[in-house]
C-alpha cells in the first residue's frame, strides 16, 4: 500500500512539474514581429501594365543581387522602422553597352512610425502624417500586400507585393 501511495505521489508530482516552454507571442508563425525586406512583385502577365511588369522585373533583378530597396523592421514595441531606397535607383548601361546595369542603391530613407497589427490589417502614419491602412497575409516568413495599397512612390503599381522575413 505504501508503494502504490509513493508510485501514486511520484506520478503526480512529474504531471504537475511538467509545463510547457513554448511562449504563444513568440512561437506565432502570423507575428509580424521581425524585419521584412520586399523580394517580389506578383503580376498577372495577361493584364499588368507595362509599369507593372517593368517594376517586377526590376525587383527580380535587384533581389538576385541580394538588394533589398524596401524593408520594415517591426518591433515588439509597436514601431516600425521603414527603410526605402526606391528614389536612388540609377539605371545605366552595362560595360558592353547592350543592357542595362542598376547597382544597389547605397542611399536610404529612412522613418520610424508606429503600427498597429490585427486580424490580418496593419495600420500605420507615413511621414506625411497619412493613415496608411493594408490588408496584411502572413504565412510563417512570407507576408503579402497589395503594393498600390502601400502608397510607396515608384513602387505603387499594382500586384501583390511579397516580403520575406530576415
């Protein structure tokens, strides 16, 4: 009877002593929490506009070189620091003269904001002071927008703009 009693003491002692490490703010895979760089513009090549098809490319191009013109950095704080490059873009031709070559910018802007992240909608201020407000899909280290949504000079054409996680 004693040894059941301990057995029974032991057994309940482990149940109770067992407890769970992973931490839900941290383990959610649809935490926007991180830095985001923009690797990829998603057209439809049947009804993208030759601006469309001409920034996808672009990205695509710059993205190879791992050239990142567009990040967010957000933190657990609410702010977010947003660095653009897009405006020093220099396109030139390459050495043999029959291409073009466009060198990572080495120029930034850069603003630090606050946001705000729930049920898939981010809302932040630009530097204008206007309320930007997009659709946000997160999948693990992937995030998706609607890049005319993100009011981004030279990068508003249309497409879902995709992101990737640092």
């Amino acid at each position: 009877m004693k040894i059941n009693f301990l057995l029974l003491f032991l057994v309940a002692g482990l149940f109770f002593s067992c407890s769970s490490d992973s931490d839900d703010d941290n383990s959610n895979e649809d935490s926007i929490v991180g830095v985001w760089q923009a690797y990829e513009l998603k057209v439809n090549n049947d009804t993208a506009s030759d601006d469309e098809k001409n920034v996808r490319d672009l990205l695509a191009f710059l993205t190879a070189k791992e050239c990142y013109v567009l990040s967010f950095d957000f933190k657990q704080d609410l702010t977010v620091i947003i660095e653009n490059s897009i405006q020093y873009l220099e396109i030139n031709l390459n050495s043999e003269g029959n291409g073009f070559d466009i060198p990572c910018p080495t120029e930034k802007d850069t603003e630090t904001t606050v946001y705000v992240y729930a049920d898939g909608k981010l809302t932040y201020t630009d530097e204008d002071l206007q309320e930007i407000s997009v659709d946000v899909t997160i999948d693990g280290d992937t995030m998706t927008v609607d890049a005319a949504d993100l009011d981004i000079p030279n990068l508003n054409a249309g497409g879902q703009l995709i992101f990737k996680r640092k």
